[in-house]
C-alpha cells in the first residue's frame, strides 16, 4: 500500500470514528497512535508519548487557563450585565440602538473572554429578553446575537487562535494582534447593517421612549465606568506584554489577577464565584490539553508519510490548480465541516493537513490563522447544523422557533462572507499590526 493511500485510508477512519461521536481528541488520537504502531513497530507507538512530551515543554499554555479564568470571572461577576445596562443608556435613543449596543456588549465580551459560548450565553439571556420586550424584531436581533457572539473567537484573547499557535507553532502575540483589526472590521459591518436596515424600516428597532432616556448625567458616567474596566484589564496584560516588561505567561496572569481584583472591588468575589470559575476553567482547560495532544500524535504520523507532498502534487500538479484556487477550496471544506463540528474540532481534523500545505503554497500562516478563524465563525451560524444555532435553540427565550433562529442568520452570513473577502484579498487587513509590532 503506498503512503498516500496509507494517509486517505488513516483520514477516512478519523471521519467515520468522529460519526460515532465519542471524544474527537480520542478518536484522532487513537487513529494516530494506531497508525503509527502498524506502520513502524513499538517504536512507531511512542509518538503519542513524544507528543505528550512536547506538550509538557510548552510554557506558553499556561496561558490558556489563565485566559479562560479572566473571562470566566469578569463573566459571572455581574459586570456582563452591567455592560448591556451601559449600551442600554447611552445607546437606546437611537433607532436600532439596543441592537448596537449588543454588537458593542459582544465586543467587549470577547475582550474578556476568548469563547463564542460566552457571548452567546450572555445575549441570549440578557440582551435577547430585553430587545424583544422592547420591540425589536424577533429574526433580526435572533441574528444579532448569533453573529455577535461568534466575534468572541476572533478578538484576543481569543483561545482559538492560541489554539491554532500551538498547532501552527506560530507565535500568539502575533495572531492576536492579527485578530484585532478583522474582528473590529467585522462588528462594524454588523452595525452598519443593522442601522441601515432599522434606518430603512424603523419599526424593526424602535428607538427608547424619551422618559426612559431621561437618566441623570451622574448615573450614566457611572454606568460608563463599568464598561470601561473590562478595558483597563484588557489594555493592562495587552500593555505590559506588547511594551516587554512581561512574557506572555506573566501577562496572562496579570490579566486573571486584574479580573479577580474588579470582582473583590465589586464585592463579587465568593466562595461560590471561585468554585464555579475555577471548575469551569479546568473542564475547558483539559479538553484543550487533550485535543492538542492528539493534533500532534497524528500530525506526526501524517509528516511522516509526506501525505502534504501527495496533496500538493494532486492540486497544483495533477488536476492544474493555482494555489488561490487551493485555498478557496479549503475555506470551503472549513464551511461544510462547521455544520457539524465545532471550531477546536475542524482544527484538529485538518491541522495535519491544511497547516503544512498552506506553508507549501507560500501564504503567510498568521493571515490564514484570521482566515480560519472568519471561516469557523460563518460556520457556526450556517444552517442545517451549524453548532452556534442550536445553542441558541437551548438558551433563547420562548417565542423563539428554530424556523425563526434559521432565518435570521442569513444577513449576517452575507456581512460576514464579505468580510472574509475583504482579508483575503486585502491581506494587510490582518497583517498591519503584526508587520508594526516585528518593525517591518
């Protein structure tokens, strides 16, 4: 059997265990170590283990916790709340207001916790209650939520990306700053959107009656204050690590000391919080642990066969496809396999694969970091199973159908396949703030 049927056999084994659906780190890890074990002996077998060793040498993945607790914290402290309450004041008096101010709460929610589950979580039950008592209609601000809380994989600290440069071994710094202007990029077109269509037909965002407005000056730079500390947790790790006075692990911990110190302030910080933060910052921790574990144990055995080289002959050479072609390709296979996977997932499937070629091919790794990443978050709202519709389905409010969370993503697919085409073809988009910070 030649190695690229070794290869096609080893990733069609992978997709029919993944429809079994038990662990995807398990069911990629054990094809890996198999594999490896009927190719090249007992030798072959401790991949799995060189792997787990690598894994151990990573100092950088101390991050990863410490990222998950500062979102975890500043989440279940009360100040996601507090935020909308600000959006809520300073932006109902304009028409579509409250559903900008969403797209603004799920900004800043990203800025504080690097998970789509987070801002979902958090519209579905605060903002999305409160934009349909006041009016708002059902399908577009359905669609709002859904699309705004896909930005939380994008805007660092986003732990996909950290994800990806584990895999990718590309530096996160760089992948953050890259993340930074596509994702602002992306909630502006949101907005641009939504207040062009509630401009056009005022009766899908009604605009705040006047007495509700009618909020004293002290309360609103009060409530201002709350949104801006998320920030000052943010630009402070953000500062110190870009300045050079602390590593990215010292900056993570900054980072989820800052949060822990906002929670005391706000006299959150109990017993139950810490329980609660640190058990859900485990769980998430160890299932990023275990997936890059078995990206690795099969990369390995995919490197070793030249499955790569096989598949670059077999576009460029045999079927005659230029390498813009090859990428477009790619992204598509990101989209059909978002309808049934989750972002971690798709990575660690095609990891082995996509990364090298990409390489190959000679497109800059940081920028198809972004792209992945803008590919996972269409993925996530694309019907028929696109994993972000039904979380939604579980978390929103009666009155809510899956008929309803259906339709309304299909604007918001549109705003951000645009988006998606304006970083591939304007690479700079991505790559400014990373080529800056390198002084290039």
């Amino acid at each position: 059997m030649s190695y690229e049927l070794i290869a096609l056999t080893m990733f069609v084994s992978m997709l029919m265990l993944l429809a079994t659906g038990q662990r995807v780190f398990g069911m990629i890890g054990f094809v890996g170590a198999t594999a490896a074990l009927l190719l090249w002996g007992d030798g072959g077998s401790n991949m799995a283990f060189a792997g787990a060793g690598k894994l151990e040498s990573w100092y950088a993945l101390v991050t990863v916790p410490m990222f998950i607790l500062m979102g975890y914290v500043l989440a279940e402290s009360g100040i996601a709340g507090d935020l909308y309450r600000m959006f809520h004041v300073w932006m109902g008096g304009i028409r579509g207001g409250l559903a900008l101010g969403t797209i603004g709460l799920m900004v800043m929610i990203s800025v504080i916790n690097g998970l789509s589950i987070a801002g979902m979580a958090i519209g579905a039950t605060i903002a999305l209650p409160e934009l349909l008592r006041r009016g708002y209609d059902k399908l577009m601000v359905t669609g709002v939520v859904q699309a705004g809380s896909t930005l939380g994989i994008l805007i660092p600290p986003s732990v996909v990306l950290v994800l990806y440069a584990m895999i990718a071994r590309q530096p996160v710094d760089q992948l953050w700053l890259a993340g930074i202007f596509p994702g602002l990029l992306l909630a502006g077109l949101f907005m641009i959107y939504i207040a062009g269509r509630c401009w056009l037909q005022p009766h899908l965002g009604p605009a705040l009656p006047k007495e509700e407005r009618n909020i004293p000056m002290r309360e609103k730079l009060k409530l201002l204050w709350v949104g801006i500390v998320p920030l000052l947790v943010f630009g402070l790790m953000i500062g110190l690590f870009v300045t050079g006075i602390t590593s990215l692990v010292e900056s993570s911990a900054v980072g989820a000391a800052a949060a822990c110190l906002a929670a005391l302030l706000k006299g959150k910080m109990n017993k139950a919080l810490i329980e609660s933060t640190f058990r859900k910052t485990l769980d998430v921790t160890c299932m990023f642990m275990w997936i890059i574990l078995a990206a690795l144990c099969f990369g390995a055995v995919f490197d070793g066969l030249g499955a790569v080289n096989a598949v670059k002959s077999l576009f460029l050479e045999k079927l005659g496809l230029e390498p813009w072609e090859v990428l477009i390709l790619m992204q598509l296979s990101f989209l059909v396999m978002g309808m049934f996977l989750d972002d971690t997932a798709m990575l660690v499937i095609v990891a082995p694969l996509y990364i090298p070629l990409v390489r190959v091919l000679g497109f800059d790794l940081i920028w198809y970091g972004v792209l992945y990443t803008i590919t996972c978050q269409i993925a996530y709202i694309t019907p028929p199973f696109g994993y972000n519709l039904f979380l939604m389905r579980t978390m929103a409010p009666p009155g809510i159908t899956m008929r309803d969370i259906y339709h309304s993503i299909y604007p918001f697919v549109v705003v951000m396949v645009i988006a998606l085409a304006l970083v591939m073809i304007f690479p700079e988009i991505a790559l400014y703030l990373p080529q800056l910070y390198r002084g290039q």
